[in-house]
C-alpha cells in the first residue's frame, strides 16, 4: 500500500534538505514536501506554523488530504496543526528532531531561555509519535525535559512526561552512500595517514574549539594524520577554523565548503 506523506520542513537547508530530498527520492511512499528556506532559525520556530500552513492548503488543494504527516522539529507544530485542521484530516503526526533547544549549545552572545526549548515540548506533547535522529540526542532530551517543566510557575506538565517519552524512539537519518568507493576497489589505501573529515558547519553548536585543539594535541604527539575542513561556513570571523589551518599547517588537505 502506498501512502502519501506530508513531509513539512521548516528549514530546508544543509543536512535537514539532504534528509527531506532523499527521504523523498528513496522512500516507497508519495511524499509531497512543503518547505522554507533554511534561514533564520529563530524566525522559523516563531512564525514558520502560518506560512507552512498557507503552503499546506494549496498541497491538499491540489492532490488531496496526506495519509500521514512527518513534521520537522524547527517550527511550533501544535500552532500548524490548529491553522490546517479543516483541511487536514486527522492523519497521525510524526515528529522528527534533528536537535533541539534544551541542549542546543548557547552562543556566546546569548541568554537562557525556556522559549524554544517550551516550543519542543508543545510539539512533542501534540505529535502521535517523536523520532529522534541519535540516541544521544534522545537521552539527552529525555534528560533535559524535568527541569524545564519544573520551572513552570503553575500547571506544571511534568504529569505528561511519562506518556510522552514513551512516543519517543530513535530513526537514524538515512544515508546515500552511492558515491562513496568501495574500499575494495582501486589503490590499496594502507599507506595513507587517517583523514580526519570536519563536514559540519563552522559554528558555535559543533564546538569547533575542542575538536582541533584535541587533533592539535595529537599532532604534537607525533600522530600521523590529514584533516579536511569541509563544512559550510555561515561565520565572518571562523577564528577556530583559521587558527586550526595554521597551527596544524600542512596537514589541512582541504580548507573551504565542499557541497
């Protein structure tokens, strides 16, 4: 049986676009896509529900209700879910986190606040079932979520934890690996020094800094190894990335954003 599958990606960007196309490529299923850009984070956890709704409407309009909806995890779902609900059905919902804010690393401009990581929650509690794409990232919101709910001044939710957590399981994000070479084939690589594959963005969340001082620390004991920088660079002063490139000089194989 084939269903058609809303998969609504407030972000559609970097590794969220590379998850959306190629679930979509992949999967067996008919999964129509409504989608923003992937930019302004902020703005989309806030208002991104009211323009993925008007998107929603037109999607049903033309080809009919979803069986199911698979929802991103950077916008406020319950806010969409009520501006869809004549037009939607009552499919079941699925939640997919590729982070969240109760341990998404603050920048060194900002201050802690409960407003995103209560906007995980909401959307956990309105979905049918919450995936997550590590184990790491699930225990670590199931870690998180206590503390947020206890700072509530009344009518605390921390009743709900349990029924909600037992929605929640872990999905890896799928991989393509079609244009990776088999080991087996061409040079016997045996010879060659370990590379060591930075393919993340040249952000604060990825936690550059302990990343390249820990290699910087291995390059002093003598450690044979290369080091390709490859990620997208969104910073106009990458220091971490500039400073790593000098200190582990000629072992950078690569420097700059591969797409």
């Amino acid at each position: 049986m084939t269903l058609r599958v809303l998969l609504v990606e407030p972000f559609h960007g970097g590794s969220h676009a590379s998850w959306a196309e190629g679930l979509a490529a992949n999967s067996r299923h008919e999964v129509v896509t409504v989608s923003l850009p992937g930019t302004s984070w902020r703005w989309r956890m806030r208002g991104a529900s009211v323009s993925l709704a008007a998107a929603t409407h037109d999607v049903v309009a033309s080809g009919g209700p979803p069986d199911m909806v698979l929802a991103s995890g950077m916008f406020d779902l319950p806010a969409w879910l009520g501006l869809t609900r004549r037009i939607l059905g009552d499919p079941p919902v699925v939640l997919y986190l590729h982070e969240n804010q109760l341990g998404y690393p603050l920048s060194p401009n900002q201050k802690a606040d409960d407003e995103f990581p209560l906007a995980n929650w909401r959307s956990m509690v309105a979905a049918d079932e919450v995936w997550c794409n590590s184990r790491f990232q699930l225990d670590e919101l199931l870690g998180g979520l206590p503390a947020l709910l206890d700072r509530s001044p009344d009518e605390s939710h921390a009743h709900m934890l349990g029924e909600v957590s037992g929605r929640c399981s872990v999905v890896p994000v799928g991989v393509d690996l079609a244009d990776v070479p088999d080991p087996g084939d061409g040079d016997d690589p045996a010879g060659d020094p370990p590379l060591v594959l930075w393919n993340h963005r040249w952000d604060h969340d990825k936690n550059p800094a302990v990343v390249f001082r820990t290699l910087a620390r291995l390059a002093d004991e003598g450690l044979g190894f290369e080091v390709a920088i490859a990620g997208e660079n969104v910073r106009t002063d990458p220091r971490e990335m500039v400073e790593a490139r000098s200190t582990l000089g000629d072992r950078v194989v690569q420097f700059g954003h591969l797409p």
